[in-house]
C-alpha cells in the first residue's frame, strides 16, 4: 500500500507539472458541450425540408390535400412553396428541396367520380427522412380519400364539379348528413363495446447536441487512453521503470498503481463531461454514479489495450502510429465520429460489435433508464474479464525485456 500511495503521488506530481495534458483532456466534453448548445441549441432536433408544390387544379380538394402540410406537426418539418413544373422539377434536380408534388389539373373532378387520377411526387435522392414523411402522409390522405369515396361515393358523385364553391359545400354537407342518418342505425345502439389501452412507448426527443455528445465523449476516451499508454515511454526513458526493476517492488503493483491513478482521471472526465452535457447542453443524465462507473471501466479497459500496444511497438514513434491507426477506423464505424442514428444501417450493425460502438450502446442506454441491472453486471463483467488479459498481456510484454 506505501508504494501504491508513492506511485500515485508521482502521476499526480507528474500531471502538476505538466497541467495542460490532463487539463485539455478534463475540458474536451466542457467545451463541445459548451460549442453545440450555442451552436445548435437545447430544442429537440426537428428535421425540417422544403415541399415544392405545383397545383394545376386549383380546386378544394388540391387545397386540402396541400393544407394539409400547413397544419401541426407537419407544418414544423415541412415548409410548402408552390411553384411552376419548370422551376419545380428544376430546384428538385439541384437538390434545393426535398420533395416535389405534382397536382394534375381535375383532381377534384376525378375525385368526385370516382375516376382515375395520378399525384406524381419527386423526391430529393440525397435525403432520407424528409421525403419519405412527404411519401407517407400523402398516401395516408389518398387513402382517406379512397375510404370516403367507399363510404359516399354515391353522394359525392351526385354532386356537380361545375358548381358553385358555396353551393357545393351545401350540398356536400347534405350528402354526408343523409349518410350519416342511413348509417345510423348500424351505429347506435352499439352491439359491441371496445376498451381500447394503447401503451405508447416512452421515447425522449433529445437535441442535437445531447444526440452528438455521448459519441465524442466517448472519442475523448479513446484519445485520453492512448495518450496515458505512450506515458510508459516516458517512464522508460527517464530510467523509471530500470529503478523499479532493481526495487523489490513487483511490476505488478506498479502496473497496478498506474490503473488506479488512470481510473481516477476518468472519473473527473466522466463527471465533467456529464455535469456539463446535463447542464448546458440539456441531456437527460437519471443515473449519474452508473454512467460514470460505466465510462472508468470502459476506459480502463481501452487504456490496458492501447498500453498492450503501446508495449509490443519497437519504439514510441511506431507506438503512436499504431494507436492512430486503431483509433480512426473504431471511431468512424464504432458511432464515435458520427452518432448511430445518422449512420447507414449496414454500418450500424457492423459499429455495434465494435469495442467503443458496443460501450456507447450500453451508455446510452444508461442514459435513457433502460439498461437493467442483470444486463449491467453482464457488461461489466465482460469489460473485467478484458481488462484482466489486457492486464496479464501487458505485464508480461514489460517483464519479457522492455524495462530495460
């Protein structure tokens, strides 16, 4: 236990010394918070796109079909501009808008009769989302159309397209008040009654910052171990480790000693980072004490992997290399450069078997509440056992000759 309390008093004396490696390492996830709640703001992130719309008919039913777009929570993701084919197809082909709808002259003529009648949408290639929610809604409103044509398709096509907008609304509203009355008896009494209980999945809407936070955080780890692991270079170079192998004191212990001080610096990156993504950046942190044992075990484990690295390399130049090397492709496909949920899904698949993509899966999941206890323990013992051969590999790397 002395040469424990020694050792870290060394690492601590050492990090005094040199106060800007800790110190830029403690304030990479204080700044990003900080930048993306300026930047993007505390709001849910909401996808927003342009809808082009070329109305040929000019009629009540193209302008309900259109109003449509104008009301909640549609009007929030899509801004409607009507333009000319010509212009339309033309903004659409730049990638200027994300979708283009195409009314054809008689829609409401076709509609009344009951006769075939094309919508032609186009839709930005480049943009996933917000096309698809224009190709959505406009079937679900082609489909009510198609369900009141089966419902009073015989009163709708006893009206008269030429008639007056005023006359036709009248008549329009007799139609459906003498359906109503014929289907009443159907209706009224009830013959059977249906208790309907919809248990709605509890989803929080995060912002974009709160979206993108865990991913660079956990990017920060996997910078901040790689660059605890090139200390054991300095640590030969200035004759340390020789003192020690001359010491009665087992590689072990100071091995060991190093671990302990390397939890402890996590420790203040994780609360940090995660005061500050809970108070600026407005992310939702329910159980702080298990994301940030989660984020000193997950970072623990990354330090004894790129330390193992760090020993196997010939010198400390190559040992930097090689930790780059690893570093960037587990960031791109492991969710740390780019969150999961903008990545393709092939990608995410293969990024959820990486070390960092699985750690950031089961972080957010402590974060939204839902990771169970057994799953915890499960996780956390996979995280022990790695650490335990990463462990074991790296004392034995340092006893086979490269103390000295």
């Amino acid at each position: 236990m002395r040469f424990l309390w020694i050792s870290l008093r060394k690492d601590w004396s050492r990090v005094r010394g040199d106060p800007f490696s800790l110190g830029t390492a403690i304030a990479i996830p204080l700044v990003l918070a900080v930048l993306m709640s300026l930047i993007f703001g505390r709001s849910p992130a909401t996808p927003h796109g342009r809808l082009l719309i070329d109305d040929e008919d000019q009629s009540i039913a193209s302008n309900l079909l259109t109003g449509a777009f104008n009301q909640d929570p549609l009007s929030k993701m899509m801004t409607v501009e009507k333009v000319g084919r010509e212009e339309g197809q033309a903004q659409i082909g730049r990638g200027d808008a994300s979708a283009f709808l195409i009314i054809p002259k008689g829609l409401q003529q076709a509609f009344l009769q009951n006769s075939p009648c094309q919508l032609q949408l186009l839709t930005n290639p480049s943009q996933r989302i917000l096309p698809q929610i224009a190709q959505e809604s406009i079937s679900i409103m082609t489909d009510a159309a198609f369900y009141l044509q089966r419902a009073a398709g015989d009163q709708l096509r006893a009206l008269d397209a030429s008639s007056s907008t005023a006359d036709m609304v009248s008549r329009l509203g007799a139609s459906v008040n003498l359906a109503m009355t014929t289907w009443n008896k159907y209706l009224n009494p009830r013959l059977i009654d249906l208790d309907t209980e919809v248990v709605r999945e509890q989803r929080q809407t995060l912002s974009f910052a709160a979206t993108f936070l865990p991913s660079m955080i956990f990017m920060g780890l996997l910078f901040i171990s790689s660059s605890l692991a090139g200390d054991i270079w300095k640590e030969r170079l200035i004759g340390t480790l020789r003192r020690l192998a001359a010491s009665p004191v087992p590689l072990g212990v100071f091995l060991a000693s190093r671990l302990v001080f390397v939890a402890a610096v996590y420790a203040i990156v994780a609360v940090v980072g995660l005061v500050a993504a809970r108070q600026i950046a407005g992310m939702s942190v329910p159980n702080l004490p298990a994301a940030v044992l989660w984020m000193v075990f997950v970072g623990a484990a990354f330090y004894l992997l790129f330390l193992w690295i760090s020993l196997i390399a010939s010198t400390a130049r190559a040992a930097n290399v090689l930790a780059n090397l690893l570093i960037f492709p587990l960031s791109l496909i492991g969710g740390c450069l780019f969150p999961f949920e903008w990545m393709p899904d092939w990608m995410v698949r293969i990024g959820k078997f990486t070390p960092n993509g699985w750690a950031i899966v089961e972080f957010k999941a402590i974060l939204a509440g839902s990771a169970a206890a057994s799953q915890l323990a499960i996780a956390v013992a996979a995280l022990v056992a790695v650490s335990a051969v990463a462990f074991v590999l790296a004392l034995r790397r340092m006893r086979s000759g490269f103390v000295v």
